[in-house]
C-alpha cells in the first residue's frame, strides 16, 4: 500500500486561497472543528437564467489580504453547524481551491463572519485528515517552507 505523504504541520499557518489569488492568510489549524470556516463579506444570492448563485467577498476591507475580488459560484449548499459557542447555525458552504506545503487542496468552506476572531481562516478535521499530522508546538510551518531562502 502506497501512502500519502502526511505533512506536520503547527497551530497556525499561512495559506494561498488561489481563487481570490490572496496570499499569506492566516490560519488556524482546529482539530475540534469537524469543516473549514473562512470569513467572508458581503454576501448575496443571485438569480441568473434560473440558476442561484452565491456571491461574496473573502475577508473584507479592514483586512490587509482583502481583495476587491466577489467570488461566484453555483455550486454552494446551506450546512447547519455548531458555531464556536456551540450554537447551531446555518451556514452557506463552497468549495475553495487552497495552497498549503506548495500543494493546490480543493475543500469545503463555510461562510461567516470571523471579524471578531484573531484568524479570518479555520482549518477543521475534514480537511486535515490523511494529509497532516498536527504539532502544536509548531507555528507557520508552511509559510516559512514557502518563503525560505536558498543559500548559494
């Protein structure tokens, strides 16, 4: 049986979200959190031609990563999700292209608001399973593989 590399990676990282082209965002790695959270602005359902789309802004203008950039997708569900005080929610949930370790991951994302939270992106257990090993002891991991400089 042939099997995957599993990166180690810390707490917090850094990823690219290559649909936004938004570089460096910061993350925190949740193993207590079952789906990816992403914060978001903006938010609206559109009608076109009889198909719903689902429009918004990744972070938003107070953010130092904001991209002016409105994302569009017809491929978008309504999840109902613990929030992190435990309460139930409704969530809409995408499917977000991410770079982490140098490799493009395509999963799912809710949508909220994490103005109030110190990292406007959460990595949860679905998408972390079979690829990473968590080191809490351990911080940007990722981002410092990517931005590491190569010595004559």
């Amino acid at each position: 049986m042939n099997k995957a590399k599993k990166y180690i990676i810390g707490s917090t990282d850094c990823v690219d979200i290559i649909d936004a082209n938004i570089e460096n965002v910061p993350c925190k790695i949740d193993t207590g959190a079952s789906i990816s959270a992403i914060h978001v602005s903006r938010i609206r359902i559109i009608e076109k031609n009889g198909t719903e789309f689902i429009a918004f802004h990744l972070l938003d203008k107070k953010h130092p990563s904001y991209s002016a950039k409105e994302i569009r997708t017809s491929e978008f569900k309504e999840k109902r999700i613990k929030n992190s005080f435990g309460e139930a929610e409704d969530r809409y949930q995408v499917k977000l292209r991410v770079k982490v370790f140098g490799k493009i991951y395509n999963t799912s994302f809710t949508l909220t608001d994490r103005n109030k939270m110190t990292y406007p992106l959460l990595l949860g257990k679905t998408f972390l399973k079979g690829k990473f090993i968590v080191d809490v002891s351990e911080h940007n991991l990722s981002y410092k593989e990517k931005n590491k400089i190569i010595k004559p």
